[in-house]
C-alpha cells in the first residue's frame, strides 16, 4: 500500500507519496535463503526497509512473509502464527545437518516392525514435545550461530526447547519415503521432527523436501513468485500485491479513538479505552491483551495492550501504546487541522 501524507496548502488538502508498505506474500523457492529474498524484494521495491517473518531454510520452499516500510514493526507479531508445513523424509539414513543437503551419517536397515508401527510413533508426537535444536541452525549460543560452530567441527551441548505440534498426519507412505502435513508453532525444526520420529522407529531419518503452506491466516496460494513481482513492477502495479498493516493484523481487536486521544496516543500516552469497548476486555492476571488502534477514518495509529489501572481508587481500562505507525500518526495528527481549515474557508 502507498501510503500519503496530508498537509495544508490554501484550504486545499493535498497528499504526497512517501512510502511503500504492507505485508508481502512470497513463494520462496529452493537454492536461495530467506535473507536473498529479501535482498531481492529491497531491489524490486526500491525499499531499504525489510524485514521476514519466520525463516526458511535455502532447500526449504513456500510461504515467507516479508514486512516492508512500517510494516516491520509488526514481524514480531507475524512471527508468533501456528505454521503449516508439508514435508517428506526418508527412513533408513541420518546426515549431519538432518535433512538431504547434508553427509550421510548412518545407514539401516527399516525394521518390519518400524513399518507396522510408523501411524502410532507419529502420534506420539503431537501435543508438546521436546527439541534440541539442530547444530546446523541460525540459533545462537553467546553470540555466534550454531552453523557456525558446526561448520568450525564444534559440537556443542544445547538446550532442548519445548514445542507445539497442533496437527500431524501422514500423506502417503511409499517406503523409506513419508509425505506428512504438520501444523507447529514457532521454533519448531521440521528436520529436527524427522530425525527425532526416524529415531524412535530405530532406524533413522532426515528430512529430503519442505513446503510452508500457511502462516496463521496467510496461504501460500495467495503468494507471488519473485518474477511475479518483478513482472508487476515492469507494468507499475507493484502495489496490487501488497497486504495493507491494518488488513494483516485483522486477527486483533480493533478500538477506534477520536482526534484528541488518537493524537495523544500516537506521542506514546495512555489513553482511557472508550466506554463502548471497555466491556469486551476482560483483565487477566499477567497478561495484557494487544489491539489495533484506529482513528476514527479507520487509519491504523498503533498497537496498544490493554491494561487495568487503579485510578483514584476506581479501576479503568487504558491503551498503553507499543508500536506507533509514523506516517499514520502524521494522518492522525493532521486531519484535525486540514478539516478546520477547510472549515473556515466555507
């Protein structure tokens, strides 16, 4: 989405471009990193601003979202989505890395029983499981990638993390191959998964493809290719493809403030929820429910958490501001004036 900024020039309010931002919708394909996409995406766009939500490995393909301008305020966010996958591993190998990119560690022979028990080790593996990430990971210890260390021939001990594995289910089988559809949260190694099942089947696995099909709400049906979006960028419409902030953050409530709060708000001071939406939050004890913030044009100011204060002895629901939208704010901020200009110049 373009965005515009409003000002005052002879009663007449005029808009200017000045930025390009949204939630962008990528098919990734195989070869390249998560960080060449958006390398690739700055170039198309002509944007210094990128940011992904959620990497994908380089063999890895499908769904990557990228945040463009503004819109990287928001990856955090974008990042904490459940994630659907459908992947492939093949029994009967381990490699170092645990997927087909890697040396071959281990062979074995796939027990007849390890055949007849493969549906019931896989859902043993639903609900909340443990993993210990991967060596050949991007996650750091004191400050240096793992990938790192493993490529320097470090082995080191790491710290198993729990995991969420909402969905999981077998594709098709065609031994040593399994097709198999997880739905995860964040954090969650798919090669790790693999690995772990082929283990407890007792002849090994490593992961051999990896398709995301789906962040949250967000479909890879709806993806571009990077040469759709070069294709869009020769013929000017490099707009089309992007998801505005407001319409990729529709998951969250929405609470809408007149000029006054929503200026306040967008300067970082609490603002009282309105009497109309204070019924539908109910305060939780440690948590502090996010919302969208809009003015009352329907313009995205901010994300706020809604908090309970004790206000001269009376408890109210207040917007305590986490991320302000610069170019909405300016919006905000100016509507006033330009419409008590025109105002005085009828």
């Amino acid at each position: 989405m373009l965005l515009n900024q409003m000002k005052v020039s002879d009663g007449r309010i005029q808009r200017r471009n000045i930025v390009m931002q949204g939630v962008l919708l990528v098919n990734k394909p195989a070869g390249i990193t998560s960080h060449d996409v958006g390398r690739q995406v700055r170039k198309i766009f002509q944007i210094r601003k990128v940011g992904h939500a959620g990497t994908l490995d380089p063999f890895a393909t499908g769904l990557l979202l990228v945040c463009l301008g503004e819109a990287t305020k928001i990856v955090r966010l974008l990042v904490e989505h459940p994630k659907e996958y459908v992947a492939e591993m093949k029994l009967g190998e381990t490699t170092d890395t645990q997927d087909y990119t890697g040396r071959v560690k281990e062979c074995r022979e796939i027990p007849l029983m390890a055949q007849e028990s493969i549906s019931t080790i896989f859902a043993r593996f639903s609900g909340e499981i443990s993993q210990i990430p991967p060596m050949y990971s991007a996650k750091r210890l004191e400050g240096q990638h793992l990938y790192e260390l493993a490529r320097a021939g470090n082995i080191v001990e790491r710290a198993a993390q729990k995991v969420m594995i909402y969905e999981l289910e077998i594709l098709e089988q065609a031994l040593p191959f399994l097709r198999f559809r997880v739905v995860c949260s964040k954090g969650t190694y798919i090669r790790t998964l693999a690995h772990d099942i082929g283990a407890v089947l007792g002849c090994g696995a490593h992961l051999t493809a990896l398709t995301r099909t789906r962040i949250g709400h967000f479909s890879v049906q709806d993806a571009f290719s990077l040469d759709q979006l070069a294709q869009l960028t020769q013929l000017n419409d490099r707009e089309r493809c992007l998801i505005p902030i407001n319409q990729a953050l529709s998951f969250l409530p929405a609470i809408e403030l007149d000029e006054t709060a929503s200026c306040r708000l967008a300067h970082g001071g609490r603002v009282a929820v309105p009497e109309t939406y204070a019924a539908l939050f109910e305060p939780i004890e440690g948590q502090n429910q996010i919302v969208r913030v809009q003015h009352l044009n329907a313009e995205l100011i901010a994300l706020a958490r809604v908090i309970e204060e004790n206000l001269e002895g009376k408890k109210q629901m207040q917007l305590q501001p986490i991320r302000v939208f610069a170019n909405a704010f300016e919006f905000a901020c100016k509507y006033r004036e330009c419409r008590e200009v025109l105002e005085r110049k009828l």
